[in-house]
C-alpha cells in the first residue's frame, strides 16, 4: 500500500494500491474499497489513479464521482 501524500492536509485517505484495471483506496477509518474499471468506469478509475499519485483532491473526487461505485 502505497501512502497518500495528502498535500491538503485534512484527507480522510491513508493509502492506495493501484492495479491495472482497479484502485484500492485505504481510509483513515481502516475501511478499504477496491473501485474498478466495472464497478466505477475507466475514466473514474483513471482520474483516482492520477489524484492518487499527485497527493492532492481524491477524497473530493470520491465524494462527488464515484462513492458507491465500488466492488468491495
């Protein structure tokens, strides 16, 4: 698991994990969700993966397009 630089500072997002055709966003909560191509969309997954490696505005992004749109 890779850490959330977390550049805002008030992120609720400890880590990540990136796969091919998935993200696995580890919550400061202990909670994980693994949101994929399927379940969420390419272009979403795509764009977490992005935010993911720049530190900064996932948790937004999550909240507003894909925050159910997860496998597990």
């Amino acid at each position: 698991m890779t850490p959330y630089a977390n550049l805002s500072g008030n992120s609720g997002i400890y880590g990540y994990e990136i796969g091919d055709n998935y993200i696995i966003i580890l919550f400061n909560s202990g909670e994980s969700y693994k949101y994929s191509d399927i379940s969420a969309g390419m272009d979403i997954v795509e764009e977490m993966k992005l935010l993911a490696k720049q530190g900064t505005g996932l948790h937004k992004f999550i909240n507003n397009y894909a925050k159910n749109n997860y496998e597990w």
